[in-house]
C-alpha cells in the first residue's frame, strides 16, 4: 500500500495568533480542508484532517504544540501513519521571500525558522518538502517577531488569498505528480 501524504501548516493555536503572519500555514491548510469539506479531529499534538486528493490520502495537520515546537507533531503523525519522508510537506511563512511569492524546495536548512528547525529536529532529517509562502515586509522592521505575529492589514489578507490559492495548488501538484513538476511551476517568478 502507497504511503499517504502529511501536509503540515505551521502557525500558533489560539484565536489571538489566527490571523497572523505566522499562521499562513494554518490558512492554507485550513482552505485545503475547507474546499475538501472535512473538519478537523483535535488529537494530543494536533488537529488532523483526512482528505483525498487525486485518489491519494492525504493527513492535513496543524500543530497545536506552539510554533517552537512544530517538530512533536509532525514526527508523531508521521509514525503513527508510517508515512515516508519524501512524503512530509511543510507549509510556512518566509520573512526573506517577497510577499506573497510561492517557493518549493525537497530539502534544507532552516533558514532560521523556529518551526522549521524543530522539525528537522525531531524527524532528524531535513529532507521533506518545503512550501514556503513569502511575507516580506516593504519596509524596515524593528522587531521581526513582533512583525510575523502582527495580523495581515485587510488588503495584505485580499491579496494572500490568490498566494493561498497557489500554494494548495502546488500541494495538489506536488502529491500528484511529483515535487520537480511542482518546483518548475511555481518556483518562477511571475511576470518572467
């Protein structure tokens, strides 16, 4: 039997971080839910959604664990279900990409991302898949965590909508026909 796919978003657990930069990956996984019409079952580390997407099954998770330590829930589920590496997707916020510009990559660092870090921690590897949704700002920021826990202006929400979009497309794409199809989509920059 194919090993099912974990399509993890990274953002914080409450209502006062929902709307906020960090919780892109919420958001995304959040529509990827909603357009699937299924909900969520709170578990121990997170909430997990089940979802089917081309005929492939698919656990859509949300770490309830605080950002810092994303990595708890995604190794627990990736155990749980036996689910191979080049199988776990990771979706999250960069503060270094333009706002709103979609980047993928198989593999990595951290690029000083907390959430990030602690999954390549706890899964003690760096090889899965990364969907990383720009937020840049277009000025200079004094504190850049106060920044990505500040909620999205009304208009940065409109135009994160389209990015939301894009970035469960590439997933769908990614499950479906691998993550070099995917890449050479997405990965270049519009307008080019």
């Amino acid at each position: 039997m194919p090993s099912p796919f974990l399509i993890a978003g990274l953002g914080n657990p409450g209502r006062k971080y929902r709307k906020t930069r960090h919780n892109i990956g919420f958001m995304v996984i959040d529509e990827m839910a909603e357009s699937s019409n299924t909900g969520f079952k709170s578990q121990k580390l997170a909430d997990i959604a089940g979802v089917q997407i081309n005929g492939n099954t698919a656990y859509l998770v949300k770490p309830m664990t605080y950002m810092n330590e994303s990595g708890l829930a995604v190794r627990s589920i990736r155990d749980y279900y036996n689910i191979t590496p080049e199988n776990v997707v990771v979706v999250y916020d960069d503060i270094d990409l333009p706002f709103g510009r979609l980047r993928i990559r198989g593999q990595g660092g951290s690029g000083g991302h907390k959430g990030v870090a602690s999954i390549i921690n706890h899964l003690g590897s760096n090889e899965f898949t990364r969907v990383r949704i720009g937020i840049k700002p277009d000025h200079p920021v004094k504190d850049v965590v106060q920044f990505v826990l500040s909620p999205f202006s009304r208009q940065e929400r409109k135009n994160m909508e389209e990015t939301i979009a894009e970035a469960i497309t590439a997933v769908n794409i990614f499950v479906v026909d691998g993550l070099n199809k995917s890449m050479n989509i997405f990965n270049t920059p519009k307008n080019e």
